[in-house]
C-alpha cells in the first residue's frame, strides 16, 4: 500500500519565498542558522555557502556594533540599527536598514533578521511618486499644491497616521499644526503649541543647556532663506523639561512662488544616540586596554634588551649569601625597599628578583630610570597626561604607576628625582592615589616601589636635596648592593657565566691565570666593567685562548718594586707569530660586526685602524672582504 504523501510545511515555503530578505541567526555561537532566498539574493551567496558564514565574518571590522544590536534585541525583544554594513559576496559594503526580533525555541534564544536595502527602497519611493503624477496628471499636481496651502486641514487623515512627528511654522516662527506623534513625543498638545514661537518652547536650548538664538535655528532658516535644513543631531525639548534627542528635516513652504512657512518632520532617535554612545564607549575601552597593552609589551620587550641574568644572582659568597637571605624575608611583603650601591652592582637584579619572588610576579616588573628623564617630563612619565594637557600631547598617555598597577615600580637612581616633584611621589605611595596632568580625576592604584641609588641619601636629605620624609617612606627595608671588590670570590663565577651567555655564543673556558689575574683587580666599574671585559677577551682571543685586557696598573699587589721589574720579561713574538695574530686580531673583528668592514660599527672602528689602512692590510694577508662589503 503506498505510503500517503507528506504535506509540505507552508511555515518554510513563506519564509524561503518572503520578499523581504530575511536571516535566522544564534548569536551566541556566532552563527548563521539559515537565511531565505531574497537574502541569498541580497547578499550575492547560495545558501549553502551563507550558512557557512559566521555572522561576525559578514561584519568584517564592526565586532562592537555587532555586538551592541545583538544584546539590544535580546533584551528588548525587538531592535533596529542602519549602522550595520555587511559585505557582498564581491567585497561591496551594502547599505541596510536591520529589523531584529528575538525568538526563543527551547532554551535558545534566536535572532530573525529582517534586511531592508535603503536603495532599493528609496528607488521603490521615487517610483510610486512618479507613478502617482503620471496618473494624475496636471489635477494631481494642482492637488499637491492645495495640500502645501492649506495642508491643516486636508492632510489630518495622513498627519495622525505618520509615526515621525510633523508640525508646521508660518513666516513668523509660530506653530501652525502639529500631528499626533509629536504630541506623544514631546508631550505638548497641539491646542498648547499652535499659535505659539516654537523655537522659544522646545529648541531654545542646547543639549548642554546653552541658549540656541532663533536666528541660529535651522528651523527658521528654511521659511527665511528658502532651503531645506536637514539635522542629525540635536535635542528637542520635552514639556516635562527633559531633552529629546532628534534628527529632522525643515522644508520651505511656498505660495505663488513666496515663502509663506515651513514643516518640519522629526524622529526620535535617543535609543540609536544611546546604542552609539555605548558603542563608542566599547571602542573607547578598547582603544585603552590595547594602549595599555602596547605599553606593557614596549616596557617588557624594553626589559628582554637589558642585559639580566636569567639564572638569578649568582655567587657563593657571604655577601651573596646575606643579600639572598634578605631577599627572601622581604619579597613575600608589600614593604617598600630601597636598594643602596656602587653603579655596576646589579640593584635592578635585586629589584627583580625581590618582584619574582613576591606575590605579584603575574604582574609586570616596570622599571623607570630617573636619570634618563628630563625634568619637565618627570610629571607626565610618573602619573600620565591627557590629551592637550601641554604642547605635543596629541593622545592620552599611560604613565608609570598606572601602569604597574598591581605589579612593581622600580625607581632606579632614585636621587635624581626633582625635588618639587618628590612630594607628588610621597603622595602615591602613601595614599595609593594620583591624577593624570591636565585631569581632575583621581585614580586609584596599587603599587609596590622598589627604589635603587648610588648616592648616599641620608646626606642628601641632610643638604636639603631629598626630602626626609620621602626618604623614610622608601628605606622600610634597606638592601645594600656589594661592590664585586668586597667578594671576589664571585669574579670566576660571574666571568663564566659571561662566557657562557647566549650572546657571545661562546665555547671558550677561563683558565686558572685568567682566573686569578681577574680575581685581583679592584673593579671601580664592577659586574657592568666586569662583563664588558669578558666580551672583550672573546674579541680578541687567540688560539682558543682568552686575552683579558685590563687598564693600566691592573694585577697582582704583590708584583711592584725593583725586583718585580728585574723578573719581568717582555713577550716576543717571530714574524710570523705576528702576522697570525694581526690575521687573527682582525677575522675576530670581522666576527664581531658580522662581517661588516667599513662605517659606524665596523671593524675598522673596532680596531681604530683607517678603512684605507684595513683594505691594504686584508689583501696582504689574504682576508677576503665579505660581499657587498668590496
């Protein structure tokens, strides 16, 4: 027996052939569910490929706006927008009108989109008019004319049934109609308005609540200069006080070809202001958060080109030892700490690993080298600026303290703080609160300062050059950095660690001499000249043996007086013993500028010889010039 035919289901038969273009969407997996032909239309897809699309796809760059209509129509259950511009399937913008309801089918909630071609419907407009004078002919055009004569009384029928709001002016600015959908959104009658200025009842003010002079009033203008006024973005006054925001159009009336009036058709447009002004808002945030993040990755990749010791610091001596144990008792706290010590000791290591070792380490360690800022700009470095707070301040700025916000400030060389600007640094740390320059919000943080200096601060309070105060804010828990002198223990250590670094890449070891040579020099510079040596001695290093080249005067005590002259011979060399090494001396520096032979970081710079004077000497030892460098 043949199975009974099954009815089609007329419900997906309207929606497929619908005239208006219409798509199903799941906003919250970003998804196309399925769209009607006139839409596969619209958009120039077939519907397999639509539903394909990610609804966010189809709004390349407008994520926010996207967004903000999506949650307007879910929460109020309907919603339109014309701030949406999908893109064609040839990559076109199409310029739409967005009609959207929520739709609940189980425990979805679900988004039918009506799409409504603003071309097309302004083409459909200008069709219907003119069809409308072709078949009334001359009498339809004497009709219209009557309508803008005495357009009271023979238009009321289409005037209460209009849903933007339409009143009329005469030549003196005073009310002569107003339909009922300007009374509803101004909540005026119309027997309380004609007759009356209207410019003085409801547009007499700015939405900042400026006086707006009648012979400023686009309104007027149009029966006075005889144009069409149309506005975007302006607010009408309700009777109750409160403002209106408006987009309307004053259009001339004209009798016998005088101006006699004008009509002014309006439409509230406080939800679509409201949806911008939170679109804006999101964009705004947006703008901040990626600014902050920009400046994060620019401190952080500032601090990745500093030369840190990744393995922690290093050394077994009892200095170490006691710096280590300080370290550990202070980082689990908030406690300010002011780290004292020669230039070259590694302040910033400690700073570092007191910051890595504390709560705060998901945080960034941002670190600011007062020495390097310039005194006008210390303000604006510290706390930030906004927009035209002073000459060249064309965008909003993050400054220091906001952005450490919830890690850790590191103030190195801290003495060099302008005095007037001292008690604005007092200020943060004790109250956790600053203002931007040219702004009068306060904003909170939480920072934890960890300050360095070379300079002795007690005495710098003494001469009046650091305020007492600030100083005993941020000497809670005092670190003195040991000077590489008062543990030399350390120096072997330290200049294989150097060794080791990725950046020379190299496979040379210290020898016991080279040991005990570097042990016995004082280090005025310290780690800093310590390492710059090391760097140095791979430079110039011969038959895979450093060279460690020390300034005048450096080496043993012990090895002064007649008798340590007498022993001390001088180390002669063949010819050529000396024509490898300058052959050596200079492929080494070759390696070090990659290769590079003249100008500014080349190896003629490095050996202080004249490019001339290298050329001839390369092509007497048989050194190749690399390419490009002939």
């Amino acid at each position: 027996m043949d199975q009974p035919q099954r009815e089609p289901d007329l419900r997906l038969i309207a929606f497929d052939y619908a005239i208006e273009p219409t798509l199903l969407l799941d906003p919250h997996s970003d998804r196309i569910i399925d769209g009607n032909l006139a839409a596969c239309a619209l958009l120039g897809y077939d519907r397999m490929t639509l539903r394909e699309i990610k609804i966010s796809a189809l709004h390349a760059g407008q994520l926010p706006a996207l967004i903000v209509f999506t949650q307007a129509v879910l929460a109020k259950g309907s919603y339109f927008t014309r701030t949406l511009t999908p893109r064609h399937a040839t990559g076109q913008p199409l310029q739409l009108e967005y009609a959207g309801a929520a739709l609940e089918v189980g425990e979805r909630m679900l988004v039918t989109l009506t799409m409504s071609d603003l071309e097309e419907r302004r083409r459909r407009h200008v069709d219907a008019d003119a069809e409308d004078y072709m078949h009334g002919g001359i009498a339809a055009w004497q009709r219209v004319e009557r309508v803008f004569q005495d357009i009271e009384r023979e238009n009321q029928l289409i005037l209460r049934a209009a849903g933007e709001g339409i009143y009329g002016v005469n030549a003196e600015g005073k009310a002569t109609f107003v339909n009922p959908a300007a009374e509803r959104m101004l909540g005026w009658t119309a027997d309380e308005l004609v007759g009356r200025e209207i410019h003085a009842i409801m547009h007499h003010s700015h939405a900042d609540g400026s006086h707006y002079p009648d012979h400023d009033c686009p309104i007027y203008a149009a029966f006075r200069d005889g144009a069409v006024h149309k506005i975007d973005n302006e607010v009408f006054w309700r009777k109750d006080g409160s403002p209106v925001w408006v987009e309307y159009t004053s259009t001339p009336i004209r009798d016998r070809h005088m101006v006699v009036g004008a009509v002014i058709v309006f439409r509230d447009v406080s939800q679509r202001r409201e949806a911008d002004e939170k679109l804006h808002a999101a964009l705004a945030e947006v703008d901040r958060l990626r600014e902050r993040l920009e400046l994060e990755n620019a401190y952080l990749q500032e601090e990745i080109r500093i030369e840190t010791n990744p393995r922690g610091i290093i050394g077994q001596s009892a200095a170490i030892q006691q710096t280590l144990r300080q370290v550990k008792l202070v980082a689990p706290t908030a406690a300010a700490v002011l780290i004292s010590g020669e230039s070259g000791t590694g302040k910033e290591l400690i700073a570092r690993a007191i910051h890595e070792a504390s709560g705060r380490a998901h945080r960034p360690l941002i670190r600011v080298n007062c020495a390097a800022i310039p005194r006008e700009l210390f303000e604006s470095e510290f706390f930030g600026h906004v927009r035209g707070a002073f000459t060249g301040a064309v965008r909003d700025r993050i400054g220091r303290f906001e952005l450490a916000d919830g890690g850790t400030l590191f103030l190195d060389e801290v003495g060099e703080i302008p005095l007037e600007l001292q008690g604005k640094l007092l200020r943060v740390l004790q109250e956790g609160n600053f203002e931007r320059v040219g702004e009068e919000r306060t904003r909170e943080v939480d920072v934890r300062v960890i300050a360095a200096t070379n300079r002795n601060l007690k005495q710098e309070v003494q001469r009046g050059r650091f305020r007492e105060d600030l100083y005993f804010r941020l000497n809670v828990f005092p670190v003195e950095s040991v000077p590489l002198r008062d543990r030399r223990e350390d120096i072997p250590l330290l200049a294989q660690h150097f060794l080791l670094s990725e950046k020379l890449n190299s496979d040379l070891r210290l020898s016991e001499g080279d040991a005990r040579k570097l042990s016995r020099y004082d280090w005025p510079g310290n780690v800093r000249e310590l390492q710059n040596v090391i760097e140095r001695a791979v430079i110039l290093a011969q038959n895979g043996r450093l060279r460690i080249d020390l300034p005048d005067g450096a080496g043993p005590q012990a090895a002064t007086g007649p008798r340590a002259k007498t022993e001390a011979r001088p180390a002669v060399m063949t010819a050529g013993e000396l024509r490898d090494h300058e052959r050596s001396n200079i492929l080494a520096a070759l390696g070090a500028t990659s290769g590079k032979v003249f100008g500014p970081g080349g190896a003629a710079e490095l050996l202080d010889m004249k490019p001339t004077t290298l050329s001839s000497r390369m092509k007497v030892l048989g050194i190749e010039a690399p390419r490009g460098q002939r």
